[in-house]
C-alpha cells in the first residue's frame, strides 16, 4: 500500500491549496479515504473522509465549510480543496485509509498559511 500526497505550500489567509492523494497497491474503490493533519506541537487530528462512492462525507467542525473532500476511483485519487485557509490549518497534511487491521498514511504535505 502506498498512499502519495502532493499540492502542499505556503499560501496567504484567505487563500486556497488543492492537495492531491494517490492511493496504490491496494483496491482504492473499496476503501473509505480520510485527511489528517498534524500541527506543530499538536496530535495528529482528523480533517475528512470519504466513503468509496463518495458517500458519505464528513468533515471536521474546524474545516466544515471551507474544505471540500473528493474523490475519482479511476485515478486512484482523492483531493482536499481547501479554501478560506487561515493560520490555524498550518500543519502536515495526510492522506489515511483504514484496511483492517491497520491505518496506512502517506509521508504527509506541508501547509503554511501566513502573510
């Protein structure tokens, strides 16, 4: 199982970062996929999840509104579009699915959001 994410960086408040996920070595469509994030000095905290015919959805009271989880099982991908970013969503994005009896996690993405 590999689980590769990209689209991290440093963007300003109010901006926006569309992270990608992309799953491998494993049956992506039968597998629910979620984002985490860790932040400086913090524990690794859940963001999102996605069934796998994208439903259902549920998101994070800190990000609902202002993040939007997707994804394409023919590309074996799942995104994070985030927007309305703010200082607080600074941390290590992760990409994350459960296959029993364990989590797999991908090496994660940095997020900046400063002025």
């Amino acid at each position: 199982v590999q689980l590769v994410e990209s689209g991290g960086g440093l963007v300003q408040p109010g901006g926006s970062l569309r992270l990608s996920c992309v799953g491998s070595g494993f049956t992506f469509s039968a597998n629910g996929m979620s984002w985490y994030r860790q932040a400086p000095g913090k524990e690794r905290e859940w963001v999102a999840s996605i069934g796998t015919l994208s439903l259902p959805i549920n998101y994070a009271r800190s990000v609902e509104g202002r993040f939007t989880i997707s994804r394409d099982n023919a590309r074996n991908t799942v995104w994070l579009q985030m927007n309305n970013l703010t200082p607080a969503d600074t941390a290590v994005y992760y990409c994350a699915s459960y296959q029993s009896p364990r989590w797999f996690w991908g090496q994660g993405t940095q997020v900046t959001v400063s002025p």
